[in-house]
C-alpha cells in the first residue's frame, strides 16, 4: 500500500466522447470546439482551456486528414484533464518524422487549405504535460494528453 491509498484520488471520470469524421473539411474544428465549450461550463481556468483547444484543434484536424475518421474522449480526475484522441487509420509510419516542426504529409490540396505546416504533433506536445502516442501501420492511431490544472 502506498502513503496515498485511501486518499480519495478519484480515477479518472469520464466526461464525454465525440466522433471525428473523416474527411469532413467542412465540419472540421467543430469536436475540439465542443470539447472546449465543455470543459468552461464546467469551470476550468482559461489557460487550461486554451491548451485543451490547441492540442483538441490538432488531433482532430490529423483524425480529419489522415486517420479516417475516428474519435475524442474526454476524461477528468481532480488534478488532471485527459483527452484520448483515437482512429483506426494508416498509422504513422515514423514517429521520429512526425514529430518534428515542419514535417508533413499533407496533400497540395490541403495545403491550398492552408494545412500541412507540420506543426500540430509538434503543438501538441508542447501543450501537453504528458503526451503518449500509440501507432501501428494499418492499425491506426491513438494519442493520451494530459493537461494538469494549475
Ligand atoms: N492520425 C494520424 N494518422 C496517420 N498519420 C498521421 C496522423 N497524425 C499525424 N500523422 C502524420 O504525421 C505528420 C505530421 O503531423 P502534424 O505535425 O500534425 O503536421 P500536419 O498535420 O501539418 O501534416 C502528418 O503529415 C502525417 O503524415
Ligand atoms: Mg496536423
């Protein structure tokens, strides 16, 4: 037993989940902005829910782009906002690559949208307190965020 059993640390409370559709440019922006709406009704200080957009804004954008589809969980323990971004796409290839500034697959169409500057893994993980991202070619894609309240 450590000192902390019995502490009350609740688990992690689910909140909500929405899904992401794949391809949808024109609904695209519109589950991180639910998400962020979601987390001021329930009260959270403004640099935390700027973070949570950011990060949201990103994952859901790649899930739009690149994963096919997919979804956004949102969870919350007393100390900490988790945010589980999931699709069962291509997966990526490198993840070394993927995480560097200015690295992107992004079609020229995309482009023209003015996506594909290769900044959002990169913005998600300066966002984050702790990013983990699991990935396998052909099994998709999912990444766990936690952003800790102040
Ligand atoms: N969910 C995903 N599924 C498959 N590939 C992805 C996913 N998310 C990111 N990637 C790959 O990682 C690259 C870098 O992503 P990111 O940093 O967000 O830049 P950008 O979206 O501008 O391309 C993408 O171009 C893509 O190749
Ligand atoms: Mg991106």
């Amino acid at each position: 037993m450590s000192a902390e059993d019995g502490q009350g640390e609740a688990a992690p409370e689910y909140l909500q989940s929405f899904t992401i559709v794949g391809g949808d440019f024109a609904a695209a922006g519109s589950v991180s902005i639910a998400a962020k709406n979601l987390l001021k009704a329930v009260g959270f200080p403004a640099p935390v829910l700027r973070r949570v957009a950011i990060v949201a804004f990103e994952a859901e954008m790649n899930v739009v782009m690149y994963g096919g589809g997919g979804e956004l969980a949102v969870y919350l323990s007393p100390t900490t906002v988790r945010l589980v971004i999931s699709d069962q796409g291509p997966g990526i290839g490198d993840l070394e690559l993927a995480m560097q500034e200015g690295w992107s697959t992004a079609t020229p169409q995309m482009r023209e949208m003015g996506f594909g500057a290769g900044m959002g893994l990169p913005n998600i993980k300066k966002n984050s307190d702790r990013l983990t991202i699991d990935t396998a070619p052909g099994k998709g894609t999912r990444l766990q965020v936690e952003i800790d309240l102040p």
